[in-house]
C-alpha cells in the first residue's frame, strides 16, 4: 500500500522595521508589529481559516481515513495568540479530531542547528512543550527548519527523542534510490527518515496555478492516477509543501481548494493507495537501509543546499555576527534581561537571511516573492543596524562599561556586489513586489 503522506509547514516571521543607522540606541523596537499583523490577518482569512475547514470537513466526512501532519512554528503561534486567536483555535480543533499529527521544529525556524547546538536544543525543547501544551501532543516526529538535514543533525534529533526525521528527496542524495522508501540516517540506530517526493509535491505547490505547464490545469483525478503509478512496493508518497501553499501562493480562483477538497475521496477509492501520518509511516515500516547524508540538503531552490541563507558574504557574516552574541545574551537573560533574548531569538529566524539572497538569475524570482525589501543588501543593512543596537543593549545589562571590552558589529570579508559595511544613510523604504505573499 502507498501511504500519501501529507505534511502542511506554517510558519511566519517577525519582520523587521525600516530600522536605519539613526534609530540605533534610541530604544525603538525592532519589529514591525503593524505590518506583521496585517500579514496575518490576511494569510488566516485566505489560508488558515478557510484550509482548517476545508480538512476537518474532510475528516469527519471519511470517518478519519483521511490524515496528515502539521509543524506550526512557534512565531506563527505567538502571532496567532496575539493577533487571531480564532485562526489558532480552528487548528486545535484540527488536532481534537485524532487524525492530525503536529511535527516539531526549532521555534523560531531558525539555522542553530549550525552555530550553536546549546541554543538548538532549547529551541526544540520550546517547540515541543508548546505544542503538548496547545495541542495536548508530545510530537514524535521532526523536521528541522526548510528541511534540512545531514548526519549530524539526524544523530542529534535521535538522542533527543524522535523516532522520525523529515527530509527533501534530493537527487544528489537518493541517486538512482527512491524517496517512497523509509530510510535510515548513517549516523543513528534506530531513526527513522521520511523524504519529500518532490516531483509530486511541486505539481501542488508550485505548479498547480501554471498556465503553460502542459498538464494544466491539473484535475484531482489525474494527480490521483499519478499517486496510483508509484514504483511497485512504494511504502509512501511525501507530499511535503508550505500551507500558504492554499488561498496565498495558489489564489483560491486557480481551484486548488476545489481540487483538495475532492482529492480525499479519490484516494480513499483507489485500492492502492490510502492516507497515514509521517508517524503512523513509521510504525508501520522499518527502515529499508541506511543513508550517509555527510553535507546538508535542503527542500530550497534548485541546489537543495543551504546557499538559500548562507550563498553569499552577506548572509554568512550576518549569521556569523549573530550567534556570536549567543553566549553574552544567555548570560544576559540569566541576569533577567529576558527581553533581550526573546529579540535575539527572533533574528534567528532563517527568513532575515533569506531576504539577503543574490541569487537572482537561477532562483530570484521565488526570493523576491518573500522578501519585502527593495534588495538583499537592504535587508542585510537593517539587520546589521537592529544587531548593532542588539549588541549595545547586551554589553549595557552585563554592565560592561569599558570601551577597550566592547566589540563592535563590524561586517568584513563582503564582496564587491554585496557590500557588507552598514552607512550612516536612511535606506529606500521597501518596494512592493510583484505578487503578494504570506512573508511579504
């Protein structure tokens, strides 16, 4: 039996303000709160709430056949606490019926599983509470931020607890092996992997609004007959994909609400095929064999690498200079300055240094969809100036007042094309973009 599994990531950031040069030190916020509730307000009203009832519907129509997972980070459930508890309530009432799965992830869909594995595990830690806490479920399952993986973070996921790591179906990893099989990491003993059959997956979330794609506009019974044409012993399928996939990226008049409000009943109908959760997968099967996964694959861009946040100079000393301050603010946060840390937790989020992507030729056009900046060195002057700000604030709650001690956030190494020194200038405040989205 090929099990479609269905995995739905919510996520939205804390973006920031127009912070300039001239903001530092005057105690402003960091984070552009008006903006950030429009958004999702917006996102809840198109996708959340009307995709919430769509699926429960769909539940209680098939007595519970139809199941799939969820990972909600812990931003997009701040947002939802603070700004449409309503859009929030509508998931719990998703996860009462007991056919959907919460997946954990860092709670601020951040990159520390790369520079600093205290602030990682914390991060998973929060997550985890948050959602047996809001969802009354102790996830078993993770997937860490835009999919990524390698030996060391499966090795680390399993020693935490989890029985199953999600993961892209990368070429360059699986070669001539499927992503319909359960695999597992080289680096574990008992963890089961659970990759994204993208080809599938990309006909929904990217494809489905395509007028010159040659299988638009795609009907629920083509996909279905796809699922059904699977290599013989498929144990799954993954279809792993953004749930602003739904009413944001794919406008409710392209059908795709339609199209997934009739695909439960077809899949339920064709004798080879039926639905389950990444877990229930992994119950039901044990891994086929093991996958060396040495350099990190990601479900991002044409690469399936980490060149999505860390490509160029830019984005790699922001990172840099970021979790540089990891040690001081914990020890700032010790000494109850924990309004610092919640800030510096915020800027981990992965999308400030996706906003500071370059890759504008091969990939630019999805980058410049999410970003809501003019250009990736405007986004990485904001950030640069907020983490200014950060480090004065963090030197003043641990009281040191020396000048020869204070370190200053000073980016080096940048490339012609992508300056890395912040100006003493006001920046162009942001353009709007071609298309509207859910980060933008």
């Amino acid at each position: 039996m090929n099990s479609v599994a269905f995995y739905f990531q919510i996520h939205q950031p804390y973006r920031l303000k127009r912070y300039t040069f001239f903001d530092i030190g005057r105690g402003e916020s960091y984070f552009d709160d008006t903006e950030n509730e429009r958004i999702l307000r917006r996102v809840a009203e198109k996708c959340y709430i009307p995709m919430n009832e769509l699926l429960l519907g769909q539940i209680e129509k098939h007595d519970g056949q139809f199941r799939f997972a969820m990972a909600i980070t812990g931003t997009v459930l701040e947002q939802l606490e603070t700004w449409y508890p309503e859009a929030l309530e509508s998931f719990v009432r998703l996860t009462e019926t007991g056919c959907v799965e919460i997946i954990c992830e860092t709670s601020q869909h951040s990159l520390a599983f790369l520079s600093d594995a205290e602030e990682f595990d914390a991060q998973v830690l929060a997550q985890r509470d948050r959602i047996e806490a809001l969802f009354g479920q102790k996830p078993v399952t993770f997937r860490n931020t835009e999919l990524v993986i390698n030996n060391e973070i499966a090795e680390r996921v399993e020693a935490m607890g989890f029985k199953a790591l999600l993961g892209e179906g990368a070429d360059q990893l699986l070669g001539v092996r499927s992503s319909h099989e359960v695999y597992r990491p080289a680096t574990t003993e008992k963890l089961s992997l659970l990759l994204r059959t993208y080809e599938r997956a990309d006909d929904i979330a990217f494809r489905f609004s395509n007028q010159g794609w040659d299988q638009w506009p795609l009907a629920p019974e083509t996909f279905v007959k796809w699922l059904a044409e699977a290599p013989e012993g498929a144990k799954y399928t993954g279809l792993f994909m953004d749930y602003e996939t739904f009413g944001e990226h794919q406008w409710r008049e392209t059908g795709v609400f339609d199209f997934m409000e009739a695909l439960p009943a077809l899949v339920i109908a064709e004798p080879t095929l039926d639905f389950k959760t990444p877990s229930e997968i992994t119950e039901a099967h044990t891994p086929t064999e093991e996958l060396d996964i040495p350099h990190p694959v990601s479900w991002a861009d044409a690469e399936r690498d980490l060149t999505a946040w860390l490509g160029n100079h830019m984005q790699r000393e922001a990172n840099r200079l970021l979790y540089e301050l990891a040690d001081d603010v914990r020890r700032a946060a010790a000494l109850g300055h924990t309004e610092i840390q919640s800030d510096w937790r915020r800027l981990t989020t992965s999308d400030h240094v996706y906003y500071m992507c370059t890759k504008w030729f091969s990939d630019g056009d999805v980058h410049k969809y999410f970003s809501p900046y003019s250009t990736p060195h405007d986004a990485f002057i904001a950030f640069m100036n907020v983490l200014s700000d950060l480090k004065s604030r963090v030197t003043a709650a641990l009281g040191s007042i020396d000048s020869n001690n204070h370190t200053e956030i000073t980016p080096t190494g940048a490339e012609p094309d992508s300056t890395c020194e912040v100006p003493i200038v006001e920046l162009a405040p942001p353009t709007k973009q071609r298309r509207k989205d859910s980060r933008t």
